[in-house]
C-alpha cells in the first residue's frame, strides 16, 4: 500500500482531540493550581506570620506535599487524564515525577529501590537544569570580575 494511501486511511480513524476543550481544561486547572499556591501564600502571611519570602516556599512545599500526595494515592494520574498539561506545571508535575518513580522501585528497598529509581524520570531534568546553572552562574561571575554588571 501507497504511504500516502495509508496516512489518509489512518487520518480518517483517529479519533478527534477536542482541542478547545482541552486547551480551557489545562489553563483551568493550572489556574486553580495557581490559586491554591496564592492562598497558600497569603496562609503563611496573614495566619501564620510569616515573611513573604518564607511564605512562598510554604506555598510551594504545599504543592509538593498535594501533589506527591495525589499521585500516592492514585489520583493525580486521574485528574490529569481529564486537566491535561495545566497540572504539570514545573513544581507538581516534578513531585508526581519522583514519587511515582519512587513508588515503583518501592518494592526493591530503601536504597536499591526508592533511592534509585526516584530520579529516574526526572534525572535528566536535574542534569541539565545544574548545568544550565553552572553556565550561567560561570557568565554571571565572569562578567562581574571583568566590572560589568548584566542586571544593570
């Protein structure tokens, strides 16, 4: 068979993606995950006395304890079948990264299980954001010893 003969054979069995759809579900759900960080937020602030950039790390350690706590319990799997990308956002889509990684090596150990198998998704992430790091922070000291100032 022709591969163009195929592609239009294959094109007329796919299933539509309800894009539009899809697209409002995503910025729906990262908006209330949004939400939840910005009370958290004002939480720490306002009830807990604490200073503002305290209170962001309470919101964002929120969001890593839900969301870690969502995919333990088979959850967030769920949820993000029907919110799509708007709940991988950088800091709970990293917490179901590792803790469903950790929970398939749970059975293997401590260390032999748990311990390696955590960052196997998201390794690659860690690797490249240290490096990306190290690049910049290399540049950013560079400039500074030679008197210039990238900031200003």
């Amino acid at each position: 068979m022709e591969e163009e003969k195929y592609q239009k054979i294959v094109s007329m069995h796919r299933p539509k993606v309800p894009t539009l759809r899809n697209t409002f579900l995503s910025f729906l759900s990262g908006g209330l995950i949004g939400t939840f960080c910005e009370g958290m937020n004002e939480l720490a602030i306002h009830v807990f006395q604490f200073e503002k950039e305290d209170a962001s790390f309470f919101a964002t350690m929120m969001v890593v304890l839900v969301a870690s706590s969502l995919t333990f319990f088979g959850v967030y799997n769920n949820i993000s079948q029907k919110c799509g990308a708007g709940l991988f956002l950088p800091t709970s889509g990293f917490a179901n990264s590792l803790t469903s990684s950790a929970m398939e090596g749970r059975s293997e150990g401590l260390i032999g299980g748990i311990g390696s198998m955590m960052y196997s998704l998201a390794g690659s992430v860690l690797t490249y954001g240290y490096f990306i790091a190290f690049y910049f922070a290399t540049i950013y000291f560079l400039l500074n010893l030679w008197g210039i100032n990238p900031w200003h």
